[in-house]
C-alpha cells in the first residue's frame, strides 16, 4: 500500500469517526434525558472486563434498584462495511451476560436503517450500493431480538429505544 493510500484512508477514518461519535453523543444525551437519575446510573464510555479483555463500550447502564446493567455497543453507519460485526463480540459466547452485562447493540444510519437500497459514489467514482435490508436480515440471524435496537433516520423511535432498555433491566 503506497503512502498516498494510506493517507487518503486515515482521511476517511478520520471523518468516518467524527460521525460516529456525533451519533454515540447523540445516542447518550438521549439515555441522559430520558432515563430516571434516581432508578439508573448511566456511564460514558467505562472500561468494563469480560472474560479476559478490556472492553469500552459507548455505555452502561444500571438499575440501581435490580442491580442489572446494560453495556450499549452503538454502531453507525452510511456506506456499508462491516462495522457492526465488531459489535457481536458482546453477544457471542454469551461474554458479556457471564461478566454480568446485559449487551444490546445500537445501530444508526442509512446503512442500517435506509429503507431501499442506496449508492454513493467511492473516490475513483465508481458507484457503489448498499442494502440495508442486508444487514437487517443478518441481525435476524445472529441475534436475539432484545439484543439490537436500529434507530430510524432521525432517531423518531427513540422512545421504542428507552422502552426496551427499561425492559431489559426491569
């Protein structure tokens, strides 16, 4: 890989992870907001332990009166890729439930939540499309439904979002 590559993909990183942490600071103004400060302790980005590794996920909560918590992974996306197979991790092997976390895996952005299929052009100008539904099915496939929420475009169904976070550590 030449020098001029490798720049041009730190460039793209480098944006990619802007968005990214727009949507986690999104994400968690909304767990701040929305959730009791007397019945849940909402964490930023703690280190948490699982099994024998060091994990940072956007956020953990806890129900101070059952004493469960719930690590959030939340993933974004707009052109494809494969950022949320990181995410299963958490769920795999049930990990994350053997160090006392309930995982539930966020994803937001067109990749997830597009409802047809999408293109953008790359930077030779090639087209290159995207299915969402793609992803969709393979959440079906390797997850529990109360392991993942997919938030639209605009993030409207948040309350759908703060409902199932309550019922997990209900």
């Amino acid at each position: 890989m030449g020098a001029k590559h490798l720049s041009d993909r730190d460039n793209w990183q480098t944006e990619s992870a802007k968005k990214a942490l727009k949507n986690e600071q999104t994400t968690f103004s909304l767990l701040k907001e929305n959730l009791s400060y007397t019945q849940y302790k909402v964490t930023r980005k703690p280190t948490i332990r699982i099994g024998e590794v060091n994990k940072q996920p956007e956020a953990v909560i806890e129900n101070l009166q059952t004493g469960k918590k719930l690590l959030i992974d939340d993933k974004y996306g707009e052109k494809g890729g494969n950022a949320h197979e990181r995410a299963y991790f958490y769920t795999s092997n049930n990990s994350a439930e053997e160090a006392g976390f309930i995982p539930l895996l966020v994803f937001s952005g067109r990749t997830f939540a597009a409802k047809e299929k999408y293109h953008y052009l790359n930077k030779e100008g090639k087209k290159k499309w995207v299915d969402p539904e793609k992803y969709r099915r393979e959440f079906r496939s390797v997850l529990k439904d109360s392991q993942y929420f997919i938030f639209d475009l605009e993030k409207s169904n948040w309350s759908d979002f703060i409902k199932q976070i309550r019922g997990l550590l209900a």
